[in-house]
C-alpha cells in the first residue's frame, strides 16, 4: 500500500466511525480493497479494535463501524490468511485504545446518533412490505444504491429451487428473480429451499425462510435463516460466511450456520468436516472449530458459547448419499414408494415406482417449509402438527389383492400429537363400512406406535406398542399383516402383535392419506384438532406381500447402516 492510500484510507475509516461515509467514498473505498488486498487487512484491524474498545469501555452502544464490511463489492483476491484467525497483540490494542479514548466522546456521539438513524425496526414483516429492506435489530447498513459490487456480474447460480419465489431489492422495492444466474445484492425468500452453486465450486444450501446478501465470489452475508456450506475444492477454501455477530471462514470443510434474527438474536456455527476459522465482531475472542464442535453467539456481544453439533437439522444434501436402502426395497416390488425426495415443484412425493399415484402436498393454514433432513442425508417430508396442518393426500392407489400387507417407513417425532398420523387409508367414525386398508400412526393421546385393520369377520384388530414413540430420533417402523397375524415392528424389533383373521379393508375408501386422516370420502382431514403428524415421514413403502420378521430386521439394519456417515459420527461422540 503506498502511502498516499495509506493516508486515503485513513480519512475513509475516520469519516465512517464519525457516520460521514458518503455514498461516493463508500465506492471508493470499495475499489481500494479490490486493488489492494492488503486494504482488507487493514480494514478488519480496525473493525477489531472498535469491537475490542466496545467490549472495554462499553462506549460504542452499536458501533456502525462493525456492520459495514458488508457493504464492500466484491474481493477480487483475499490476502494470505493463516490457518487460524490470529489474535490480538498487546501493542495493536494499546494503539488503538490511545486514539478511542482521545476522540470517545465525539465518535461514541456520532456513531451513536448513526446507528439510531440507519437502524430499521425489527418488527417489520418482509412478507408483507416488500419495499422494506429486510431487518433485524442487528443489520448491516445498506445504503440507497445496496450493495457496491460490480453490477450484473454472475457470482453463483441457482442449481436447485423448490418453492422459493426469490426476490431482489431493487432501489426501494423488491421483485422476483426469473433467472439462475445471481449477481451481488440482497436476497429472501419465504418458502422452500434454494441452493447456490460457485464457480469455484462451493456450493450452499438454504433453507426458508432466508435473507441473505452476496457480496462476493467467497463472501455471503447471512441476515436470516439457515445455510449448509460445502467447499470441496482448493478453489472454494477460504469462503466467508458472513452473520450479524461474526465473520466465518472455510479452512476446506462442510459446516452449517443459523441465523435467528425475530426473537432470540442469535447465530449458531456446526463444523460437519474439517475446519472453520471464526471471529466474532463484538468481542476479542478467536475461535477455530474443528469436526463435531459448534458453537452460538448472540448479537448483543458476539460472545460464543459452546454447543453440541447438530447433524438433523440442516438439509446437507438434496439427495439421498446412499442407494443401498432404496434398492432393498425395490426387491420387495411395492406398489407404491414415497422416497421424500425434494424434486419437481416441491408439493409432489413422487411415487418411485410409476408415473402414478403421486402424492400432493397440502398445507392447511400459513406456510410451512415441507422438507427437512432424511434419514440417510437426503431429505424428507417435514410435517408441523397443528401449527400449519401440512399433509399430503393420494386420491387413489392400489389396494392389496389378498391377505398380505407390509408397510413401512422411517419417522422422526418432534411430539406425540393425538392419534398422530403417519399413513393411513381409513374413513371417520367406527363404522365397519369405513375401514379402509390400514390405520398407521400414533394411539390416542398416549403416544404409542399402533396401527389397526379390519379383518374378514370385521373386527377393528390393534396392535400397539406398550410404550410412547421416544421423540428427537429416526425410527424404522413396519406393520406386516398375514392370514393370522397383525404385526408392529420398531426398529427392527416386534413390539406388538395382534391376532387376525386376514385383511378386509373397504376399496371403496381409496384416498391415502400421509400426515393425517381424511374425513369420508373426502380428500379433507377428518378434523381439525388432531391427527396431524409433526416431524418427519421418510421412503414411505406400501409392498403386497408379508415380509418376515428378518426382512423387517434387515430394511432396518441397511437403512441404519446407509444413515449419513455424520449421523454415525454423532453418535460415536
């Protein structure tokens, strides 16, 4: 750096903590850090001090200055950076303590009166006033003209959407995105998830709801929502995951960040793989967090506390990572397979058999964003109870032609709603004559796995076990029906049985429901106030034969085994 800019950049950090930054200096400064890596280095010195100072002196009640890196274009080239954040010598913060406390009253004053001015009300609602800049309390400024980055160039693209109506802000207003190609500027979207591909190779996925700002090549600011980050290659190394408390760097790694920006205010960092080099805004501490750490900082003072990584949380891929499981099943030739992949227009489960009996997506009451994790790493369909009443219905599908019934499926229970559904082909009210093929789900208000039948001298037959779903966890459920016998297996393992008289179920109760029971001869939820599952149904087979006990076992075991290799790690802790 010579040192007319060395003086250019000086002035430039003065006017901004004093709150003076015009939009014409906020570019210069822009194309100083593009020119001249070093410019950034500096820049970050002199965020930390003002972070240091604030958590020293507790003068600087929001300090603007802190905010603001994410108002710089693009970075053509980051600096050399050593594999850990370094921290700070004493040398460094006894300088910068000299000048903040000879000009703390003025700077405190103006930075103060700033943020007062530029601060947007949290309580906003992006949904409902588009012309609003999404906000936190916690936010970085943007000025009129957003973002100073090269305009119209393609930092990353879009290479899988599901239900995401993607907005941009445009001046004052905000407006749909019709292309994949995404430039730098400000981003939400309310529903769905998103993921983003660089050239470099790094690739994102988010989750609704979601704001977010890209900056750069390697450089995303995360307001809102959650994010999965994948960087494979040398080239993608070092991308920045910017949130309202700190800045995260990839050391070459897999890792997730939340953002809860409404109530609580607080940012969550996951390290799946690898290594991730974290530095906090708002206080002096330097973390490095390695495989299976995480960690939450809130935004008031950026202070980390430490925190057991989650692996069910955050969707790491749109796929399922092994086929073993799938093709297991596809041995048995169900007649129907639900395998919750997110694909097509979001409100469809494909039926992996043939291009029929497809099940639609329903949601009751607001948005829901319907996906989340599966069981082996894919993803499957997420149900929320009562909150927005999500099901799924098939309007018809094909009945077993004999005696012989297995269902199965793999669930995730958030609690044990009353009569809790997970798939059920059955009318309402105890009528014999309303008895379709099978009742799969929850018992009463007891939270028990059961499921029932009718049989051929139509008996309501029950097989439930003695004990409630335990929540927080994938379980492998089946129920076996025979000529004598109804069957119920968890994890492998029977854990009640019934006896029967075959199976007797109405074909004229065609419906199949998922996440609910439907009212007669309707494609409605029998009622309102319960039977709506919450958590996760995933790889819903429907198969015409009895599988044995060890077929059972074995679906189990593979699946177990075919888990995400996080999960098994998780574990192992």
């Amino acid at each position: 750096m010579t040192d007319q800019h060395h003086d250019e950049l000086e002035q430039l950090l003065l006017k901004m903590d004093q709150g003076e930054l015009s939009d014409a200096e906020m570019r210069r400064l822009g194309e100083m850090i593009q020119e001249e890596p070093t410019v950034l280095e500096r820049y970050l010195d002199h965020v930390e001090a003002e972070s240091m100072l604030k958590d020293s002196f507790g003068a600087f009640p929001n300090a603007e200055a802190i905010s603001q890196l994410v108002n710089l274009p693009p970075v053509k080239s980051l600096a050399p950076a050593k594999e850990s954040v370094r921290g700070w010598s004493d040398h460094h913060f006894v300088a910068a303590s000299l000048v903040a406390v000879f000009c703390l009253v003025a700077v405190g004053y103006l930075i103060g009166t700033q943020t007062g001015r530029e601060n947007v009300p949290s309580d906003k609602n992006v949904a409902n006033q588009l012309d609003e800049l999404p906000a936190t309390d916690i936010q970085p400024t943007l000025k009129e003209n957003g973002p100073t980055a090269l305009p119209g160039v393609t930092l990353c693209q879009i290479t899988h959407r599901t239900q995401a109506d993607l907005r941009v802000r445009k001046h004052d207003s905000f407006s749909q995105v019709s292309t994949d190609d995404l430039s730098a500027g400000d981003y939400y979207f309310d529903e769905g998830n998103l993921e983003l591909l660089y050239e470099s190779g790094a690739k994102m996925i988010l989750q609704s709801p979601a704001q977010f700002r890209l900056i750069s090549s390697k450089h995303l600011f995360l307001e809102k929502g959650r994010i999965n980050v994948l960087c494979p290659t040398q080239q993608s190394r070092g991308f920045i995951v910017e949130t309202p408390s700190s800045l995260a760097k990839d050391l070459g790694t897999e890792f997730a960040v939340e953002v809860a920006a409404d109530k609580v205010k607080q940012d969550e960092f996951h390290v799946f793989t690898g290594k991730v080099s974290l530095r906090p805004k708002l206080s002096p501490y330097q973390l490095s967090l390695s495989q299976g750490e995480a960690t939450r900082l809130d935004h008031a003072t950026s202070t980390p506390a430490g925190i057991d990584v989650d692996l069910k949380r955050f969707i790491r891929s749109l796929s399922s990572p092994s086929s073993a499981y799938r093709e297991l099943i596809l041995k048995h030739n169900p007649s129907v397979y639900y395998e919750m992949t997110d694909k097509g227009d979001g409100l469809t489960l494909y039926n992996e058999i043939e291009d029929q009996y497809h099940a639609k997506v329903v949601q009751s009451r607001q948005p829901n964003n319907h996906w989340a994790p599966g069981f082996n790493g894919g993803t499957s369909l997420h149900l929320d109870g009562m909150i927005s009443r999500t099901y799924a219905v098939v309007p018809d599908y094909p009945k077993a032609p004999g005696n012989e019934l297995t269902v199965t499926a793999w669930i995730y229970a958030e609690s044990r709603p009353c009569w809790g559904s997970i798939a059920k082909n059955w009318g309402h009210k105890d009528d014999p004559k309303l008895r379709g093929e099978f009742h799969f789900g929850l018992y009463r208000v007891s939270g028990n796995l059961e499921a029932s039948i009718n049989d051929q001298t139509d008996r309501e037959v029950f097989a439930i076990e003695p004990t409630p779903l335990p929540l927080h966890q994938w379980h492998h459920v089946a129920l076996v029906v025979d000529d004598h016998h109804l069957s119920l297996y968890r994890n492998g393992e029977l854990v009640a049985q019934s006896e029967c008289e075959g199976l007797n179920g109405n074909p004229e109760i065609k419906p199949l429901a998922i996440g609910t029971k439907l009212g007669n001869h309707s494609l409605k939820p029998a009622v309102n106030n319960n039977s709506f599952w919450d958590g996760r149904i995933d790889h819903l087979a429907i198969i015409h034969q009895s599988l044995t006990a060890e077929e059972i076992k074995q679906l189990h075991t593979t699946g177990r085994a075919s888990m995400d290799r996080r999960d098994s790690f998780a574990q192992s802790q």
